[in-house]
C-alpha cells in the first residue's frame, strides 16, 4: 500500500502547488527553516542510554498551544528528549516563541513524501513518535513501524466529515490505525468512531481533550480589565460601561452576522462594540474594506490605524491575541460556525474564562463539546444570523441569565481537565515497563 501512496504523492502535491503557494505568500514567514519541509531538521546525537525521544508533531497554532501543559509534564522526567515540530509558518513562530530552551529541538514537520521522510529520521532517531488529533500520515507512520518505534495519536479526534470519508475506505483506515500503539480520544464520540474505524478497541482508549489543561488566565478584576477595554478604544462615553462581543476565530460572512447585531443594538440604545478577531490573520485587508465601507470608527490591529479615540469595532488581524483580548468581552461567538461554514473553532478557552457562548449549528470539529457546554448551560446555539441578533438582544439586558452562563462555563471547564496528565503517565508507564527486567515484568 505504501508503494501506491508514494506513487500519487508527487503528482498530488504538484495539483494543489498553487494553492498552497497562494497561501504562503498570504501568511509570509514560510521563508524560515524552509528546508526542514525537505527532511532537512537539526542533526540530532543518538538517543542517550536510558533515555527516550519523543518527536511529538503538532500542526498549527492551536495544536501548538494544547500540547504545552503535556510538554510541561513530560519534561519533568529526565528520562524524556522532546523533539516538536509544526506544518504551519504561524505554529512555528508559536513554538519558538514558547518552548525555545524547553525542548531538545524544534522544526517543521517534512512533506510526507518518502525521501524527505527519510532524511528528516535519520536526523531526529526518535524513540517514540506523538501525533495529534486526526493526523495519520502514512509515510511518517511507515518509517515508524520499520524502525520498530511506536506510534501514539494523541487528543484524537475525527470530524463529520473526516470520520464519513474513512468510512468509505474502512479497509485503509483500519490498515493506518493499526500502526498505533495507542490512541487517546478527546471524547467517547471519537472513542467509538475510531474503534469503528479498525481501531484495536484496547488500544483505543478515552483520555479526554487535552485542550482544557491549556492554562485559563483568571477573570481580570474589575479595574484592570476597565483598562484592557481604554486600551482597544472600548472606554464608556455617557452612561453604563459598553456591552463588548468578541467574534472568536471567525470565517467569512460572520463578521458581516456581527456587525449587523451590533447595528441592532446600537439602534435599541445599546452602546455595543465589537472585537472581530478572524481565525486567519491574512484577512486582515480584506476585513479592513469591509469595515471601511460603514460609519462607525475601527481600527485595525496590524496597522494601528485610528481615526478617533472613541472605537465602535477593534479588528485583531494578528495571531496570538485572543486570549488576552477575550478578557474584555461580555460575550463571545464562536467562529466558523454559521452556514455555510463546517467544523466549528474550539470553545473551550471562552469557556473557561466565564464568557457565555454563543455558536452556530455546525460545529461538527467539536460535537461533542458543543452538545455538553449547552447541555451545562454554559452555550445557546444560533441557527443563522437572524437568530444571532436576537439572542443577543434578548441575552444583553438579562444580566443574571449571563451570570449563570459564566458559570456554568468555568464549572464545565474545571471539571475536564486533566487529560494531558493521564496521557503523560500511560507514556511513562510505557516506556518503564519496556525498560524493566522480564522476570520483574512476569512477576
């Protein structure tokens, strides 16, 4: 089967070159380490006695930032290299920024295609490879099963969509999921899909996400965040403090869904401003013409362009700023959410800093979160942007409703974590009974 998928791997990659040139020109940084995407990572030394290597493989931003707490914990056991590489230019900037010094390497993970796959083991030698979510690449997985290293898919989860494509190939995804020696789900939902799949059912086991150990800055008190709000351009005019929304990692036509309840609520009296941060910082021009054909003063992040003191709409076009920025929010939208957009961006970081959520009906990425935050009460879902602007508008003068919202957020959040410790200890537990005598692992 390998030989097949090298055979379509070239011809495939030289079909979907434009696109993805179009998108590292429009995302820029791709220029540094670009020849770790040929296998050309750091020359590491052969693994020290008693020790293993993990090379742990996360692709964006997002996965960059989850797997912090699981490298925190790993990292305590001198026992553990971690080499950590990324697809995305975005995620490794991330990575360099937060785990420089903390990890043995750091790179961009190799085109899938076997002699850049070969050239970049050979530099790594790994012992053990960590993949996340729903990344199963063959050529990384075939070097792993020749070189007798095990295999392990961490916070695994598969979509609607990708689990119904598997579900055509049942036979060639049971043949890839096999490979693993262990696969962590990040709910019973992805537990049962992957088992489904050809997943070995004692191998496959439910660990939980590891996305909610991701540390969740504390509420800000009341004088700090009225000063996160004067620096965004969000200070009071006359009257109540302003009602603040943040437009959470959004897609096209969102920020429009936005932008028009805000109108509503201007128009019903509701001083309201709006945080639009979208989930790709490159539409950053192409949002900025859009708020520039409507009256109310913006200004855009990247460039720092103003016109008054006095902001009604804060577009954050950078990368790396939610969390902080979601701290001057009232309440929050969940991006890609809204038809015609599919999937759904996580909601558990607005989660966790008690914001009440507000989400589309497709969020197939995270069904299962979605169903458990509304079913705590901590979420409403919207079907369209009508129903957006109403739930806002009904939402914003019912202060206690918020409140309890909050709550129960930060209550749902609290109450899942934990699963970057229970990933790390069956790893450790792994390699320890590797490392034992055999009389002492028959006794």
């Amino acid at each position: 089967m390998i030989w097949i998928y090298r055979l379509l791997y070239l011809p495939t990659l030289l079909l979907a070159l434009p696109y993805y040139l179009c998108r590292m020109w429009r995302r820029g940084g791709y220029r540094k380490s670009f020849q770790h995407r040929f296998g050309r990572l750091e020359q590491l030394k052969p693994v020290p006695e008693g020790k293993v290597r993990f090379w742990l493989q996360a692709v964006s931003v997002g996965e960059v930032l989850a797997v912090g707490p699981l490298i925190e914990i790993l990292r305590q056991d001198p026992s553990i290299e971690i080499v950590l590489t990324t697809t995305t230019s975005t995620g490794y900037a991330e990575a360099r920024k937060r785990y420089t010094g903390k990890v043995l390497s750091l790179g961009i993970f190799p085109l899938d295609f076997w002699l850049f796959s070969r050239c970049a083991w050979k530099r790594v030698q790994p012992s053990a490879i960590l993949l996340t979510e729903g990344e199963l690449w063959p050529e990384h997985l075939h070097r792993a099963q020749r070189s007798q290293v095990p295999a392990f898919l961490i916070n695994a989860r598969l979509s609607d969509r990708s689990f119904n494509r598997y579900k055509k190939v049942t036979w060639l995804a049971a043949r890839i999921l096999q490979k693993f020696e262990r696969i962590y789900a990040a709910s019973i939902l992805d537990q049962s899909r992957f088992r489904e799949l050809g997943g070995s059912p004692d191998r496959v086991s439910l660990s939980g996400s590891i996305k909610f150990d991701v540390p969740v800055a504390a509420r800000l008190a009341t004088p700090d965040r009225e000063a996160l709000r004067h620096s965004l351009g969000f200070g009071p005019t006359d009257g109540p403090p302003p009602f603040v929304i943040v437009g959470a990692s959004t897609w096209p036509g969102e920020e429009v869904a936005l932008l028009e309840t805000q109108r509503l609520l201007l128009e019903a009296g509701i001083d309201c401003r709006l945080l639009l941060v979208p989930r790709h910082a490159e539409r950053g021009n192409e949002l900025a013409q859009i708020l520039g054909k409507q009256e109310l003063p913006w200004i855009q992040l990247s460039t720092h362009a103003a016109n008054k003191s006095q902001i009604a709409i804060y577009l954050a076009d950078t990368t790396g700023e939610l969390a902080q920025l979601m701290q001057a929010a009232d309440l929050a939208f969940i991006g890609k959410s809204l038809p015609p957009h599919n999937g759904g961006q996580t909601p558990i970081e607005a989660a966790g800093l008690g914001l009440p959520l507000l989400m589309g009906p497709n969020m197939s990425n995270f069904k299962e979160v979605a169903r458990s935050l509304i079913d705590a009460g901590a979420a409403q879902m919207v079907e369209d942007p009508n129903c957006l602007s109403k739930t806002v508008l009904q939402l914003q003068p019912d202060q206690p409703a918020r409140d309890a919202m909050a709550r129960a957020g930060t209550q749902w959040h609290a109450a899942n974590r934990g699963s970057s410790q229970r990933i790390a200890a069956s790893l450790q537990d792994h390699f320890r009974s590797l490392r034992r005598p055999d009389n002492e692992q028959n006794a």
